[in-house]
C-alpha cells in the first residue's frame, strides 16, 4: 500500500491526477471511522473489497460523493422532500437511499434505489473531486466482525487490502465509533424507512423530516431566543407551517424566563412562556436542527468554531432575513427596553415565517 499520512493538497493532486485509479483499492477516513473504498466504476475492485470482507453482493453500497450541487451538476434527480434533509445532515453520517435511475450506480442499487452520503471529512471530498468521479465506501472487516478503526491494524494486518492509502492523520477512532446511519426514502406519505441506525438517532431524522427545528440562540436562554422560539411557534402555527421552534444559549441553563420576556409573552397570549426553563446548547441541538439563528454575530461566530462542519446553517437571525447588526440584550433593563427587544424580535419572526412558506419568493 502506498500511503499518504496528511498529505498537502499538492501532494494529493500530483497522487491522484497522475496514477490511475480504475480498480485500485484505498484506505480513507470518512470523518468519523476509516473504509475501504474504490470509484464507483471500478467494478473489479468492488468485488475484490467484497470478497475480501466475505460478503457475496456488491448491491447496497454507499455511494460518497463531494457535495450536495453534485447531484444537480450530473442531471440526477433528487426527490424535493429529501433536499431539506441533505442541507441540514450533510455533510455528515447520515446515508440516503432513494430512486435513481443514472446507469453509472446501476450494479449497487437494490430495488432501484441508490445510497448516497457526503462525508464529514474535508479531506476525503477533496479526494473525491480530483477522482472526478463518486466512491464506494464501506467498513473494513469480514462479513459479521466489527469494523476494524485501529490504524497499526489497519497498516499491518489489513495492508494487503489496499493499493493506496489516503488519511489525514492517524487518527484514534473511538472503540464504539458508530456507522453512519442508513434511511431509505419510501415516497410520498410513506416518508423515511430506518435500514441502520448508526451515529445519528434515526428519531431525530425523522422528526427532522416531518416538522423541521428551526433552533434561535442567544447567551442564557432566558430574554431573547425564547421570545423567539415561543412566537416563532405562535405564528407558524397560526399559518399552518409546518417548522418547530426551539431555543437555547450559551451558558449553563436550568433557569426560568426573565420576567420582562415572559409579561411581554403572556400579553400577547403566548401562556406557555411559564414553563420556559433555559437549556445549553450542545452538538445533539445543533445537528437536529435545520436552521440554527442566533441573536448576536458573536453568538454565531462561536458555534461555527465549535461546529465547523454546521457552520452553514448558523446565522445571526438579522443576517438570514437581511438585516445587519445584532438584537440587544434587555436583561436587567427596564420593561420599556424589553419591549422594543420584543418588538424587533416580533418582526424578525414574522418575517422568518413568511420566508419559509414562501422559499422562493
């Protein structure tokens, strides 16, 4: 195997550009485990991975490819239910069957439909894009054993299995790192079917299909995003949009609503601003979330640092609705600051909710 352990970007481009890579073997790290993989057309080095992990069909493979524009650049079809799903989850451990009918993914579909991911790993959808075509992925162990992660391991025992090995580093995979999670697309109401559930709890895909989360954030979760959140619901609901709001912050929660906020939400009938108590936000919050919109750009700025990989669905609510500057914070001011906070928050929702029953507009 010749292997590139943090190659430079030249490097993988002098590697990639000027081997052949029709049948050949690598060994990748998809971001959250390693995997054997070859390009989808190499139908010799599929069965070779096959045959080395025991398995007697090729069919059911997951097909990697470098982003979501792919599909549109190579004239497939997408389903328009899924796409919200794929901006949210992706890219991620989340793996999507659903019809295609594109000749190239012929020989590893099962009932016509295709698995399609795009991985977390920077460096792997780089590696994809120079191939200039999609990858198979898979785990490397035989057929009923768990997935080997062990990078000595992979390098000794498993070395024969690989032409080529691409990681960027030698990277310790936790002892129960999890697949990615498998949903299959029914259509129509039918909606998603769980065919394996891995790292991503197959509820919240679900529930994330179904009724979208639009999360609102700001520093303690007790004045702005749950006025937020709370009209947000209140609006939505009254339009019969089907979103679902919700709210945390920055600092440790457990706190119940500011005084201010919640007078301000009971006079506009919201009356289960009483129960509000404030919650942290965590990495589970920000990826069942389709949208994440925080109250500051600072806010923002340091969930993306935290959460690179989420960074495009994490704006400021002024940024999302074209609006510059941030939402002060009323805390310990007076009531009549609380309601022009409350005022411009109202507004923004408004706005928010018109914007999603009207995408296009």
């Amino acid at each position: 195997m010749r292997l590139l352990v943090q190659p430079s970007v030249r490097k993988l481009e002098k590697t990639i550009l000027k081997n052949d890579f029709k049948d050949k073997t690598f060994l990748h790290y998809t971001g959250g485990m390693y995997g054997i993989g070859c390009t989808v057309s190499s139908q010799k080095a599929i069965e070779r991975i096959q045959r080395l992990k025991g398995r007697d069909t090729h069919q059911g493979l997951i097909v990697l490819i470098p982003h979501l524009d792919w599909f549109e650049d190579q004239g497939i079809h997408v389903p328009p239910r899924l796409l919200p799903l794929m901006e949210q989850y992706w890219p991620g451990n989340l793996s999507i069957a659903f019809k295609c009918d594109d000749p190239r993914f012929e020989h590893l579909a099962v009932d016509g439909k295709v698995a399609f991911r795009v991985p977390q790993d920077d460096m792997l959808r780089f590696i994809i894009e120079l191939l200039d075509e999609p990858i198979i992925s898979t785990s490397v162990n035989i057929a009923k054993l768990p997935p080997e992660n062990d990078f000595k391991k992979l390098t000794s025992i498993y070395e024969s299995w690989f032409d080529y090995g691409f990681v960027p580093g030698k990277i310790q995979v936790d002892s129960d790192a999890q697949p990615s999670t498998l949903v299959e697309y029914l259509g129509g109401s039918q909606g998603l079917k769980c065919l394996r559930e891995g790292s991503i709890a197959f509820y919240g895909v679900k529930s994330s299909f179904e009724k979208p989360i639009i999360t609102f954030v700001c520093m303690a979760n007790i004045c702005r995003s749950p006025m937020a959140d709370k009209l947000f619901n209140h609006y939505a609901a009254k339009e019969g949009l089907d979103f679902q709001g919700d709210s945390c912050g920055l600092l440790p929660g457990g706190e119940g609503i500011s005084a201010g906020s919640l007078q301000l939400l009971l006079e506009n009938g919201i009356l289960e601003a009483k129960d509000h108590i404030s919650k942290t936000c965590n990495p589970e919050i920000l990826q069942s979330s389709r949208l994440v919109l925080t109250m500051e750009v600072r806010h923002r700025d340091f969930l993306r640092k935290n959460a690179p990989d989420l960074a495009d669905k994490i704006l400021t609510l002024n940024e999302y609705l074209g609006f510059d500057g941030d939402i002060e914070d009323p805390y310990g001011s007076s009531i009549d600051n609380y309601r022009e906070t409350f005022k411009i928050i109202q507004d923004r929702i408004l706005r928010l909710v018109e914007k999603l029953k009207n995408p296009e507009a």
